[in-house]
C-alpha cells in the first residue's frame, strides 16, 4: 500500500488550545513572505517486512519507522509490503513475489528499502537485487548478526536484534537473589536454534551460581505441566515459544499468555512482544527502537551519505522495560530496576492525567510573545539575512578560489558555467578554454559515457562520487574523482549540477603498485610448500594459503576456511593438546625474534613450526605469522639414511666375525669329510659322520644368515618344499618345549613349493618359533604354524618392501604369549632391537630373518596385540613344484697327482688341508707366513704345479702374494681360498690375478674339482 508520512497526533485538548495561536503565527509567516507551490514531488521509500500485518513485532518496527521517518526534510512518500512468510513458505514463494514486486513497482525508484527481519534480509540480498538493482538497503530486526551474515550484503546498512541474554538473565538473578534453579523457555525454529547458539556460550559463566533447566523441545501440554511443578527457589526465563515438539504454530500472545497462565514463580524474557501478556520484563530487545534505529540510518542515506560508509550497528538497541502489574504480583518495587526503566501500566499521576492541558495552556502563553516578538524583529532579519547572504556569496567565491581541489559548474547541457583556477591548474588550462565548453569535450570517447551517465542522475536529484579521465591539452590523462550534486533554481527546475573534483592520478599509481606488490606476495605466499597463517592479535586467523588448508583440511565440528577461528581451534582435531606450542595459545608471547618447535600430529605427520611476530614499530605488534612445514618424509628419508649406515657398520663387524668363524668351520667340516671317505665302508661311523656334517653345514648357513642380515648377499636358491622344512623345524623345538606349551601345524595349501635356500628359510622359522616359545614360556599358551596360499592383485607393500602381483605361500607363525607394547612394531626389526631381558638376546634374531624374507624376493608382516600374542605372516613367491634330492651317496672325488703351494696363516687350518691334499693324491708345501712363502717360491718357482692362498694375512694378503708370485711366473695356477663374502667372486681384479676362488669352509670334492680343473687349463 501507499500512504504519505503521518506524524504522530497529538491530543484535541492541546490543538484546541492552541489551534488559534497557530493560526496567527503561520499567517504572519506567509503574509511576510511571498509564497510558491513545492516543487518537490515525494521521495519514495519501500519497507518491506518479513511477517504479516497485525503481529506486533512488525506493527513495533512500523511505529519506530514511522515515527522517525517523520522528522524527514523532504516529504517521503512510503510503501508498506508484508511478505506475510510466518504463515506462508511455499517452495517458489520468494520467486514469486519478485515477479510480484517487479510489476508492481515498474516505474517507480526507490531512494531506499529498509528491510525488517532476517527473511525480508535475505530475498533482498538475493531476487531483490534484481528486481530494485542498486537501491541502498537498510535493515532492522536480524537475529544474531554473524560477520558470516554479511557476506552477501553489499550496499546493505542496519541494526542488529540480538537479545542481551547474559545481562537478562543477571537482572532476573538479582532481583532475586534467592534463585537456585532457571527454568529456559526455547523453540527449536532457527531463531531459538541461534539463541541456544548464544545460551551455550554463556551458560557455563553461571556454573557456581545457579542450575540451569532448558524447555526447548517439548509439547505445550508437556511444558504447562511442567510449569505448573515450580515452587520457591525456581525461575524462568523465556526467549521463543513458536513451536513445539508437534509442530504445532503457536502466535506470541498465544504462547506466552498460556505460559504465565500455567507458571507460579516470576517470567523474564528478552522481547518486548512478550511484555503485558505474563513476563515481568527485562533488558528488552523492542522492535520500536529496531525501526527507531533504522529510520535514522535511512535519513543519513536520504541526506547524501553512501550506504557502503554507513556502520552496521552491531549492538542491539535494547531497553529495560517492566510491566507493573506483573511487579506488583511479585513484589517488585520500582527503585529496585535499572535507571531509565521503562515501567508500563504504571498508574497516572495527577500531573500525567492533565499534561497536555498544562502544556497547551504553556505553549498558548509562549506563542503568543512569540508572536509579538516576530513581528517586530522580521523586517531586521530580512535586512540582516540579505546582508548574511552577500557575504556568504563572497565567501564562497573566496573559499572556491583558493581552494584546493577544482570547482566545476555545469548547465544541464553538460556546459561549463564556471570553475576555479585548482581545476584550470590542473587541466593546464585558461577559465576562458573551459567555460562555455561542453565537459565532454575534455575526455576521450570511452570516458563520455561516464559523465552522460551521471549527468542523468543528476536531473533525478541523486548526489553521487565517482572517478573518470580528464585530458590536458597535451593528450596527458589526469585520474579525477567527482563529487557531484544537482542544482535547482527558486521554482525547484533543474539547472545543472556542481561538481569538486580532485587529481587523484598519483593515488592512483600508487594504488597499481600496491596491487602488483600484493600479487606478487600473494604469489609467494601461495607457491611456498610450507602451510602459512597469519593470525590478529587475539589469535583469530586473518589469512591462510592453501597449503595450509591442505595440511589443516575443513571439518564438520570447524568454521570453514573462509571464517574467523583462531588458529588454536583450526589445529586443534589434528595435533594433541600437549602438542600445540605455547604460542598458538598466547601469541603475545612472541618477540620480534622468530621462535621454531617441531610437533607431531595426531596421523603421525610431523611438522616444524616457525613463528614470526608482525611489528610495525618496537612496542606493539599487528599479528603474527606461523609457518608449518611437513618434514615427515624428510625424517624418513633420514632414518634411512641412518639405518643404511648402521647396517652397514654392522655389516662391517659382521663380516670380520665370519671369517674368523668360518677358518674354525673349515678345519671342523674338512677333517670331518676326509673321516666320511676314510670310513666309507662303515655304515655306524658314516651315519655319525653325517650328523656331524649336517651340523657344520647348518654353522656355515648360519654363519652366512648373521652376514647377510645387514647387506644383500648372493643365495643359492632352489626349489623346495616349504612344508618338509616346517616339519624338520616343528621336530627340533618340540624335544626342548616347556610341557606348559603346544605346538601344532595347519597346512591348508595345494602348493607349496618356493624356490629358497632351505638352510636360510629353516633359520627363519627357527628364529620366529624360538621368539614365539620365549613369549608363552612363563604362562604357556599355543604356537600355530600355518601353510597358506595367497593371491595379490595388485602391488602390496609391507614396511618398505613392495610385492608384485602373484602367487605368494603364507608362513604364519601365531602365539598366544604377552604380545608386543604399542608402539613397538616399527622396531623389532632394528639390529640390537630386543625386549628381552639383559643376557636372553641380542637383538639380531629378527634383523637376520628380515634380510633373509628380502633377499628370496619376500616380505615379512607383524600384528600384535598387549596380552593376547603375536603374528608374524612371511610371504614367499610361489614355485613351480621339483622332485627333491634324496641322493646321500657321497659325491665321486677328482683324485690326482702333483705338488701344491699352500699358504695360510692358520696352523690348524693349514693342518686340515694338507690332510685334504693328500686324500686327493697331491703332495702339499705348507706355509703360515706369507712372507717367508714368497721367498720360497722366489727359490724354487718351477717346483709347483698349484697354489693355493688364503685372502686376509698379515704381512702379504693374498692378492698380493698371487700378483708377487704372477710377476715370477705368470701363468701360475692360483687358487684363492676366502671367508670374506664382501668379495665377489667375479671381481674383475680377483679373475685377472685368481684362476679360481673358493669359500671357506671348504667342501673336499669342491676342492678336489678347482684342482683338476685349474691343472687341466693351465698352459703349464
């Protein structure tokens, strides 16, 4: 609807009074001065409202409007339109209304909209801008104002309505102080769902204070029965009751007027719409003082001020207001509110009953010397205001001239009618060159536009500042800004405009060279790989790249990456409390000096954290920035690197130990060869023998398993039944198991053939079963070990190793023993790793049986669970199956006849191989001293066939004896006989000075066949 502004009517009593005195001053006025019609026509004005007509929320906010737009300048010409959307929410609803509105108002352009409740708000931050596009809007009566509320709303001003529910909820407390529980009246409509927001914040501060009991989602029945329970000591505090648990609507005066019917103890609440209808009162959000408040800000945009520099008021006007009825019934006393209260049906007093006939007679009194003294003093103040206006004209004239900023006054043609010499300084131009000129011929064709714009909201009565170019004579382009207004003449017709126009061409340079400088930091600031934020003072984030997004991803419980947290919340669901630095709790903590911390997040990322303070002098900071860099892969890396090297060192210490070992296994496994062909005919002794041999086989398998276990070593694999090698290791531990433990197999595999070297696989399971005894040996338990055939699909990967995709054999060896402590997977794979206790392992064990899985092309897996076992899962390549060797005759030996040159600084091992030499048919020259060989050699060194050296001796090592020996006589057959596995055999160095090269412990019918076939080749 359409009406003009009203003001508010005073009563008859006072017109009648004072209608005649009126009367007089007004005709004196007119008849003093000539009058004319104004010129003027309204200023129109849309207020559009969320709810309907007759709810008093909107009727409050109308009378605030009303009351306010009234004091107006101008006359105002209002459009009420009530989107009616408590009662109405159909799906296409906003939709339509906009087509609604654009028909209706076709035509007609608002000076403003002012917009009542969060609905009304959000159809004009959307359909709205369309169909009133460009209109500055103002809005009153949003609920709980969020910086996330005002994303959308450019060209948008208004005032707040957030209830005060902390200082509500102190005043009912003080009033009575005897309260031990308060009773929370809420709604579950997104209103009351943002109340509850706010009650939660400030519920906790009452903690020792008071108990707090919410109605919040409850049917009405089941509220007023709950009500109707409360007794002394109970309070209630009541916010929205619109709709209950049923869904059922409820109107204000309707809920609450049934709530205080059904309640024994005193109702405060936070709305003025509850007020008279049961709560005694409070600190009162009003909707009177909403529109109050909004009217002013439409006057200030009616009076020229942009929208955009307009404040949001942010703090809800809200008033301390009381009903007194309500008071007297809870003996309440006046004196004992806030000052300035607002009390309602307080009874008059004598003077309230007749204060307008008091002040009519007071007025009557006053307008009558008013009138006398108007008479005589209106022909001084022509002459004066004549006199004034003179002098304001020379003033003006005076103050446009020295000015500094250009003055340009145009006819409604866009002809210049007069400007200041500023403004002919600055286009480099005489008064004369720009008075009678049109302004557009100061500018470029693409910059007319600009002015021919602005000159039509010129003759539509708008004010306006903007920028455009204007042109030297020389073809240079000065940035001005323009402050413009319209001009009218006596009779209100249009007769051009003004405009202040000010060079701004060098804030303009440098606001590009801000922009560039920003780009290019943004650009750092993007590109770098560590997570940046910048944080305020308070420890609220600013500013974030997307590194740090990626590292610190959104989640449900958190603000997006677009709101204001403080870094403490954003980090908070990934690393522990502990975890967090000091800082990031109190970042005033922070000097000028940056401050580093490494921290692990709770998915085992770690992160190095670096923190710098933002200063702009020496004694105050504008925020901080905390740099997070993810050196989880570099620390990988360099555990690695560490690891490689240890393993290394070991494998170093591990090597000489072989040797030393593998020169005592010799002697045991030759002599024990030479006795298996010298009792070949005794059955009894040849069976002892092979054990003895099968012993000192299983050393040597294992003497080369501790060198292995630190770096890859050549195996001599073959294919092999897993299964008989499960059965042989099942049959060793059960003659030295406690009786308290079991042991069983569960083969379930239609294959099982790997192709492995069996001593290193039967070192394997013996390591993992003995491991699986240690840890049921105090309580007992049951050792499983399972034969299973698996299938991977695709690449798996178990620690660092990465399996192909095929068919693999499962080896499964399951305890039920004390299990493994958290934590302690990832090391028991590490060299001198144990949990055992002192002098019960070295820590090896595992170390040997990871090398061991890695070099036959596996991998090796561990679950464990504290106090309910242990699984280790070994995975082999599956092979095609072979018939096994049973063969255990003794090999044929390679007999033959000449002289043997040997070297070797062991006398026990020299000992054992004369012994070997001669069971073969050669007759040996022996030495321990490689020096006084050579010397020997030099004497006679046609008197041998063959040579046979060992590699590590002091003085002369074997290789350089051999090259001695090959500068004497090149073509002597050299044999190397080594313990030191480092050495490969097909060393190019070793094949040029070595015909042939041997590993120690030595095997006869190895031994027997390098011979024959070094004598065989040699051109000797």
């Amino acid at each position: 609807m359409r009406f003009s502004l009203k003001l508010l009517q005073p009563s008859r009593l006072w017109l009648r009074s004072a209608g005649i005195t009126v009367t007089v001053v007004l005709a004196s006025f007119f008849l003093s001065h000539p009058g004319h019609a104004d010129p003027l026509s309204p200023t129109d004005i849309l207020i559009l409202h969320s709810y309907h007509y007759g709810y008093k929320w909107t009727d409050d906010i109308t009378k605030g409007l009303d009351d306010t737009l009234s004091q107006s300048r101008v006359p105002l010409a209002l459009h009420v339109e009530y989107m009616d959307t408590k009662r109405v929410a159909s799906p296409n609803y906003d939709e339509d209304l906009a087509a609604f509105y654009q028909k209706k108002f076709q035509g007609i352009r608002f000076a403003v909209i002012v917009c009542s409740d969060n609905n009304a708000v959000q159809f004009m931050a959307s359909r709205g801008r369309t169909v009133f596009p460009g209109t500055p809007v103002v809005f009153c009566g949003f609920n709980f104002l969020r910086k996330e509320d005002l994303v959308d709303l450019k060209g948008f001003t208004g005032v707040n309505e957030e209830a005060d529910l902390g200082a509500g909820i102190d005043l009912a407390l003080t009033l009575h102080p005897a309260t031990t529980t308060l009773y929370i009246i809420n709604d579950r409509t997104p209103t009351g769902l943002r109340v509850m927001d706010r009650l939660d914040e400030i519920v906790p501060s009452y903690k020792d204070r008071v108990d707090f009991t919410f109605l919040d989602n409850l049917s009405m029945p089941d509220l007023l029965a709950t009500l109707r329970t409360l007794s002394e000591g109970d309070l209630v505090f009541h916010t929205f009751f619109f709709r209950d648990q049923s869904g059922r609507f409820f109107e204000y005066d309707d809920s609450i007027q049934q709530i205080a019917r059904n309640c024994p103890v005193p109702i405060y609440g936070a709305w003025d719409f509850s007020l008279e209808n049961g709560i005694i009162g409070g600190l009162l959000t009003s909707g009177y003082f909403q529109g109050q408040a909004a009217g002013k800000l439409a006057l200030r945009i009616l009076d020229g001020e942009p929208v955009d520099q307009l404040p949001i008021i942010t703090e809800s006007p809200n008033r301390y207001m009381f009903d007194y009825q309500r008071m007297a019934a809870f003996k309440i006393r006046p004196e004992q509110l806030p000052p300035d209260s607002i009390i309602i049906n307080k009874p008059p007093s004598l003077y309230q009953q007749y204060r307008h006939a008091v002040w009519a007679g007071i007025a009557g009194l006053i307008l009558q010397l008013a009138i006398i003294f108007y008479l005589t003093s209106n022909i001084m103040r022509r002459r004066s205001v004549e006199r004034t206006i003179r002098q304001n004209q020379n003033r003006l004239n005076m103050i446009l001239e020295t000015a500094n900023e250009g003055f340009w006054e145009i006819d409604p043609h866009a002809v210049g009618v007069n400007v200041n010499a500023e403004l002919c300084a600055m286009l480099h131009r005489t008064r004369t060159e720009i008075i009678g000129h049109p302004l557009y011929e100061f500018t470029d064709a693409a910059h007319q536009a600009i002015f021919k714009e602005q000159l039509a909201k010129r003759r539509h009565g708008e004010r306006s500042q903007y920028e455009n170019i204007l042109l030297r004579p020389d073809g240079t382009a000065v940035h001005c800004q323009f402050n413009s207004s319209p001009l009218y003449d006596e009779a209100g017709r249009f007769t051009g405009s003004f405009a202040m126009v000010t060079d701004i061409s060098q804030r303009k340079r440098a606001e590009n060279t801000l922009k560039n400088r920003e780009a290019m930091l943004r650009a750092i600031f993007e590109s770098t790989d560590s997570g940046i934020a910048v944080i305020d003072e308070t420890g609220h984030i600013s500013q974030i790249n997307n590194r740090f997004h990626q590292l610190f991803l959104h989640t449900d419980d958190l603000p997006s990456r677009d709101h204001a947290v403080t870094l403490k919340e954003r980090l908070s669901p990934y690393l522990s409390h502990s975890a967090i630095p000091e800082a990031i709790h109190k970042p005033s903590i922070l000097s000028s000096s940056e401050k580093s911390w490494r921290v692990r997040c709770r998915n085992g990322r770690v992160l190095d954290v670096t923190a710098y303070s933002l200063q702009c002098d020496d004694n105050h900071s504008n925020g901080y920035v905390f740099s997070f860099r993810d050196v989880t892969d570099t620390i990988r890396l360099e555990s690695q690197l560490l690891q490689s090297q240890k393993m290394e060192a070991l494998g170093t210490l591990t090597s000489g130990i072989a040797h030393d070992f593998n020169n005592i296994l010799a002697a045991i496994l030759g002599y024990t060869e030479i006795l298996q062909y010298q009792f070949k005919h005794r059955p009894d002794a040849l069976k002892k023998i092979a054990r003895v041999l099968k012993a000192s086989h299983r050393a040597k398998a294992l003497v080369q398993q501790i060198h292995s276990f630190s770096r890859p070593q050549q195996i001599e694999p073959k294919p092999f039944r897993a299964g008989l090698i499960v059965k042989e290791v099942i049959k060793l531990l059960q003659a030295s198991l406690p009786a308290n433990i079991t042991i069983k197999i569960d083969a379930r595999t239609k294959r099982d053939t790997v192709t492995v070297d069996p001593g290193q696989i039967h070192q394997v399971l013996m390591n993992l079963c003995s491991n699986a005894v240690h840890a049921m040996r105090s309580e007992g338990g049951e050792l499983t070990v399972i034969l299973d055939n698996v299938r991977f699909d695709s690449s798996k990967q178990f620690m660092d190793i990465v399996l192909p995709e095929g068919d693999y054999l499962l080896l499964q060896v399951n305890d039920t023993g004390h299990g493994m402590f958290l934590g302690i997977e990832d090391k028991i794979f590490d060299p001198y790793f144990t949990t055992k206790a002192k002098g019960q392992g070295t820590g090896l064990g595992l170390s040997v049986t990871l090398g061991i899985v890695k070099n036959h092309g596996g991998a090796i897996q561990v679950k464990s669970i504290e106090r309910q076992g242990t699984r280790f899962m070994v995975y082999l390549p599956l092979a095609e199956d072979a018939t096994p060797d049973n063969d255990d005759t003794l090999p044929l030996l390679t007999m033959g006849n000449g002289k043997v040159f040997l070297v070797d600084d062991e006398s026990d091992l020299i000992e054992m191989m004369k012994e070997m030499i001669h069971h073969l048919g050669y007759q040996p020259t022996a030495f321990t001293d490689s020096q006084r060989a050579l010397a020997a050699f030099r004497e006679k060194p046609e008197a041998f066939d063959v040579a046979i050296l060992d590699m590590a001796m002091p003085g002369l090592s074997g290789v350089e004896l051999a090259e001695a020996m090959r500068a004497i006589r090149p073509a002597m057959p050299i044999i190397l006989c080594t313990g030191y596995k480092d050495q490969p055999v097909a060393d190019p160095h070793l094949s040029k000075v070595f015909n042939r090269v041997l590993m120690k412990p030595l095997e006869l019918h190895l031994l027997a066949e390098a011979i024959d076939r070094v004598l065989t080749s040699s051109p000797d």
